[in-house]
C-alpha cells in the first residue's frame, strides 16, 4: 500500500514536506533553551516559549483558511519566508539580552507565521488521492503515512536540538531551523502539487457565505479530542522531566520521550493494514480505550526501566487516535473547509500541551510526577468519552458524524 502511496505522491514531495515540517518541532523546545541561556532566567523562558505556542494555535487556522481560499502556493510561500525572518529575529534578540516583551513579540510572531506544512501536506495529499480516484482505504494509507512523517519529525526535532544545546549552542539550531524553513518551506510552497488543493466554482460553493462556514457539530468535537491529546502529551513530558529528574536521571527524559515516539510512528505505518470493514468511529473508540488503559501504569511507575517500558507501550495508542481523527476530518468537513480544519487539529495540539506542560509541571513540582502524570490520566479519560459522545451515520460511501441523539437526515 505504501508503494502506491509514494508513487501518488511522487519522490521529491514527501522528502520536501518532511523538510519543511521539522523545524517547526524543532523551535519550542529551542526557544526555551536559547532563552533559558541566554537570560539566565526559567520564567522569560517560559513566556517566550509560550508566546511562541499562542502564536501558533491562533495563526495556524488562520493560515489553513487562506489556504482554503487562495490555494497553498502564495500563503504558504509568504508564510515560510516570514517565519525565516520571525525565528532569525528572535534568535537574535535572545542573544541581545533583549527584554522579555520583545521576546514574547517575536516568540508570537515565530508561532503565528508557521507555515503549517504538516496539516498542509495531509490536505495536499488527500487531494492529490482523491483526484485519482482512490478509495477511501487509500486515502487512509496517505493519512497514515503523513501521520508518521509528523511522529519522525517531533522525535527528530528535538534530538537535534539537544545536540545542537550540547555541541554548540541552542541558537544553532534555531538558525538552522530558520534555513530549512526558507529552503523547505519554500520549496513545498513551489512545488507543482500546491495546485492540487484548489477548488473549482460550483454550485455548492456559490450558495453563500453562511452555506461555504457551515461545519457539522462533529469537527468541533474532533477538535475537542485533539486539545486533549495534547494534553496528554504535555503533563507526560511533565512527569516524565519530574520523574527522571527524581530518579538522578534528567539526561534521560528526551531519550524516554523519543521511545514513545518511535513506537508510535512504527505503529502508525501498521494503521494501513487495518482491514477496510473496521468503521473510523470504531477505530476512534478503540483507539481512546487503549488510551486509557496505556496511560494508567504511568501513575504507579517508580523506576527508569519501568518508565521506559510503560510509556513505550503508550506510544502505540497515540498514532492510531492521531490518524483517525485526522481521518474523521477529512471524511466529515467540506473539501473547501479541509485545509482549515486540519490546521485547527493540529493547533488543537499544541495549545492542550502548552496548557497541559503548564499545570501539570507545577503539580510535579509540588506533588512529583504522579500529579503530573495523572493529568494524562484524566485527558485519555475525557478522549474516551468524548470518543462515546459522537457516532457516524453512513448514508453512503461517505460517512458523516453527528452527536449521539442526533436526528438523521434524509
């Protein structure tokens, strides 16, 4: 399947895409160290870094609705360029000892111009499937393998990050960050599929402006699920910092956090074999039971091997939940609504674990990393019952989403 997959997409766009998405996981771990470093202090660190995370979650949906409206090639390439200059900028106001509001300005401006490759590429993608006359198996291979490719990105980012803190200086890796940004970004803006993604007038996009913002209620509670994945996220790199910090092992807590995601792209790549009969909203129920049944031996782990163990095993419920709430997405939105909606999902994201790293690392410090981590606890819960709250009527080859309750149409 993922032959076919790589010969839909091409050689060149994948690579391109992957490029162009990295340092977007690669800059809020490394504003924090810069900032961190060169200020000396935690807290202008933490305001930078969440500025930055603000930016993000706000411009990100902003960003995938001009998309949605002009196509990716032009937004995208201003976007990339202009978070170039946003994250050169606030290196070099870091390094000037600048005060803490510029930094915070430019942290936001960093956040809010990313160009959003990720949820791009997955519209992207999907249109360049849908034009071909896949089924929805296929399109569901194409958002498995742009789920793993975002997964290797925030393991890769990172790690080069910290390698980059420990050989040099946190400020080498933002400016790298800033390169690939101008040379990836750019490229993906340039690319000849940037067309794919625009729509052709029709009636159904001529009934007026309330007819072309109408989403179902379902998107919205997608978009619930995703915040609270991020939060899942969030308090467990919080207990997982508090824990090895406990345990006279800090060094090892990026280590412990890349296993997770290792394991959880090797599973998302499995996600395509999936056999067809399995419905996403069954997919999506599952997926948030493992949830909770993975994530409740965090509370009562005590030692560095069981760490490891328990939140690699976590890690192979998070891209299956992923996947099939990006799935959900694409099946239940307007085509000319996609590239907006993705881009919520994934702002979704970082808003739930900056908020989530906020409150759960505070807990950790008065509590220890059972606080922390019973945050996850409690998100994984709210995912499942979420997951309970919405069914899927399938009125034809296209399901559609509506809140439990709900009257069918038609």
């Amino acid at each position: 399947m993922y032959r076919d997959t790589l010969s839909l997409l091409g050689p060149a766009l994948p690579v391109v895409s992957f490029l162009g998405r990295l340092p977007t996981a690669m800059c809020q771990l490394g504003s924090l160290l810069l900032v961190a470093e060169t200020s000396g202090s935690l807290a202008t660190a933490g305001l930078a870094g969440g500025a930055l995370a603000a930016g993000q979650t706000l411009g990100g949906p902003v960003i995938g609705r001009l998309t949605d409206r002009h196509g990716q090639r032009g937004v995208v390439l201003t976007a990339s360029l202009a978070n170039a200059v946003a994250v050169t900028a606030l290196v070099l106001a870091a390094l000037a000892h600048a005060p803490t509001a510029w930094l915070m300005v430019l942290g936001g401006l960093a956040g809010a111009t990313v160009p959003q490759v990720g949820p791009l590429a997955r519209t992207r993608s999907v249109a360049l499937a849908r034009r071909s006359g896949a089924d929805d198996r296929t399109v569901g291979t194409v958002l498995s393998f742009e789920g793993t490719l975002d997964e290797v990105s925030f393991v890769l980012g990172p790690a080069f990050v910290g390698l980059a803190a420990a050989v040099a200086h946190p400020a080498a890796a933002l400016l790298l960050a800033a390169l690939l940004l101008a040379v990836f970004g750019t490229a993906f803006a340039l690319h000849p599929t940037a067309r794919a993604t625009l729509h052709e007038p029709s009636a159904s996009t001529r009934t007026g402006a309330a007819e072309r913002t109408r989403l179902p209620g379902s998107a919205y509670a997608l978009r619930g699920t995703m915040v609270l994945q991020g939060a899942m996220f969030g308090a467990s790199q919080a207990g997982i910092t508090a824990l090895t910090e406990e345990l006279g092992a800090p060094a090892q807590a990026g280590l412990v956090y890349a296993a997770m995601g290792v394991m959880s792209a090797a599973v998302g790549l499995s996600m395509a074999a999936v056999p067809a009969r399995i419905g996403l909203t069954t997919r999506w129920r599952a997926a948030t039971a493992a949830l909770v049944v993975l994530s409740v031996p965090l509370l009562f782990v005590g030692s560095l091997g069981a760490l490891y163990a328990v939140v690699v095993v976590l890690g192979a419920a998070y891209a299956p939940h992923l996947i099939t709430v990006f799935g959900l997405t694409e099946r239940t939105v307007p085509a000319t609504r996609l590239a907006e909606s993705m881009a919520f999902l994934t702002s979704g994201i970082v808003a739930g674990q900056a908020l989530a790293l906020a409150v759960s690392g505070r807990l950790a410090e008065g509590h220890g990393a059972p606080a922390a981590f019973a945050v996850a606890v409690g998100a994984a819960v709210a995912c499942a019952l979420l997951s309970w709250t919405v069914r899927a009527a399938v009125p034809g080859p296209v399901r559609e989403l509506r809140p439990a309750g709900a009257e069918r149409s038609g």
